[in-house]
C-alpha cells in the first residue's frame, strides 16, 4: 500500500479489532481487514465511516469516530517518528 493515510486507517482498523478481541490468527481477523482494503469490492474505496462500520458490526462491541480518529492520528505520528 502506497498511500500512506490508507496504511495509518488499516493499521487503526487491524488494531481496533485486536483491542476488541479478535485474534491475528483468526478467519474474522483476516476477512474484515480484506474487507477494509476493498479485496471483495475493487471499485469501491474505504472511508472512515466505512472503517467504523466494519467495525462496529463485529461482536465485540463499537468504537466512536472520535477514538477512531485519534488512532489514526497516533499511528500516522508513531510512523512519522520511526515507531513501526
């Protein structure tokens, strides 16, 4: 992935779905990051509201778009430092 803002909203999407259980491991896990990407809608592309949907349809409860926000904020600034 080239764009880097994509990369800060998929490493927030994968690590809001580890902080609400889900297993790195596990079919869930790897099906809802596919989804973020777009692997099962090519054309379509992810935005915020479209990343909290994801999220928030799993069973292990919601996050706001302020703490989504945030992440994405604090990832984009830990890559900036050299935090990986």
């Amino acid at each position: 992935m080239d764009d880097p803002r994509k990369m800060a909203e998929l490493v927030g999407a994968a690590n809001a779905l580890i902080q609400r259980g889900y297993d790195r491991n596990s079919a869930e896990y790897v099906s809802a990051l596919d989804t973020f990407v777009g692997r099962n809608s090519a054309e379509s592309d992810l935005t915020p509201d479209g990343a909290l949907e994801i999220v928030n349809n799993s069973k292990f409860g919601k996050i706001s778009a302020d703490d989504y926000n945030r992440g994405v904020d604090t990832l984009a600034t830990m890559k900036r430092v050299g935090i990986k």
